[in-house]
C-alpha cells in the first residue's frame, strides 16, 4: 500500500433518535444521527413491540379493511 493516499480511519459515533448510541469506524470523520436504527426498527423488534408511525390513519384503514383475514390466516 502506498503511504500518505488513505483516509483516516477513526471511532465515529452513530447517535439515533431514540438515543441508542453506536460506535463504529469510519473514513467519515465526524459524528453524526440517524433517525431509526436496529434498537427501535419494527423489523427488528417483533410484532409485539412494533411502533407504528402514522400519520394519516393508513395502518388503521388497513386493518379495518384486511383485519379478518390476516386474523383467519394466521390461524
């Protein structure tokens, strides 16, 4: 490798807004935010802590219209 061409490679802190804090290395240099990460993800947190963000009702018009038959699917 050749010397002098390569960026530094140093800890960066990942803060999310759920306040999870991740350190990782990076060529970045700086902290920065995210907004959603692994701690607070729905994907990664199961069906039973799922946290849903809705704004406009969607996920409730969903249910109301497909309720029954997910409910039937799954048993």
């Amino acid at each position: 490798m050749k010397r002098g061409i390569h960026p530094n490679y140093n800890v960066t802190r990942i803060t999310c807004a759920c306040g999870n804090v991740i350190e990782v290395r990076s060529t970045k240099g700086s902290d920065f935010s995210i907004e959603i990460c692994s701690a607070c993800h729905p994907f990664y947190k199961g069906a039973e802590e799922e946290k849903l963000i809705d704004k406009f009702g969607k996920v409730e018009k969903f249910k109301k219209k497909y309720g029954d038959f997910i409910q039937n699917k799954n048993k």
